[in-house]
C-alpha cells in the first residue's frame, strides 16, 4: 500500500484533516461529493491508499474501483432520478489532485452536458450538500 502524503488533498480528506460529504466508506475506497460538481450528486470515488496514477495502482484495485463507481451510480439514480451516469478518471493533465479518483456524475437527458466541457456550480449550501450526501449514502446498494 503506498503511503498517506500530507500534501494530498484526498488524503487529508481520508485521515479526517479536512471535511468531506461521504457518500460510500468501504475497506479499499471512499467516495464523496466533488466540491465542485458538474450536476448535484457528482461523487469521487478514491482508492484509500495513495496512487498518483492508475499505473502506480494495483490492478487487482482495478475492477473494484469500477464496482464502487457502479454503486455510487445506482444510488444516483435511485435519489436523484438520473437517467444515466458519466465516468471519468483523469490522469495528470488537469488532474488537479494527483491521487486516482474516479467521478461519477448523475446524467439526464438534455442536461447540457457537451463533450468534455463542465460546467461547474457550488452547492447552495453545507447543509444541502450534507443532505445529499446522507441521502446518496442511504442508497447505496449492499456490497456482495
């Protein structure tokens, strides 16, 4: 397992150093709503090891990854109403937290989305994003 970094924004999130709104908290990963979501309900989900990159990251952490993302979605759908789910994990080039993470983002159709433009928004607030969180939480499906 790669070692906690202090100068990691993710890792501060997952040593309790800086505030999140978890949506899933699982042996291997951790997801949380994006600070900057392209739709509410845009989640990361994070190995709880540090990986720069999907290189440095186990491959047997691989699928796992993708089924945690599979999980996050399906609560999306059952509390948002999202008709489908967007997948991305960015690595280095406008990767603005170098630690592998996976965003999951609640789509519909014509919700605007082009390409790979996102428009971004900020929750209106704590308590809305906090109640999101706890309501994807709640959704999640059991883990086999």
């Amino acid at each position: 397992m790669s070692r906690v970094t202090s100068d990691c924004v993710f890792d501060r999130v997952l040593e309790g150093d800086l505030s999140a709104h978890l949506v899933l908290e699982e042996d291997e990963f951790v997801a949380f709503l994006d600070i900057r979501p392209v739709f509410d309900g845009h989640t990361l989900v994070v190995p709880r090891a540090h990986y720069g990159t999907l290189a440095e990251m186990p491959e047997a952490l691989l699928g796992p990854l993708l089924g945690a993302g599979r999980r996050v979605a399906t609560a999306q759908r059952a509390v948002l109403g999202a008709e489908g789910t967007f997948f991305a994990l960015n690595e280095v080039v406008s990767q603005s937290v170098p630690h592998v993470h996976l965003h999951v983002v609640p789509r519909s159709h014509g919700d605007g989305l082009r390409g790979f433009l996102w428009p971004r928004h900020r929750y209106p607030s704590e308590e809305f994003a906090s109640d999101l969180a706890g309501r994807l939480r709640a959704a999640l499906p059991v883990q086999p």
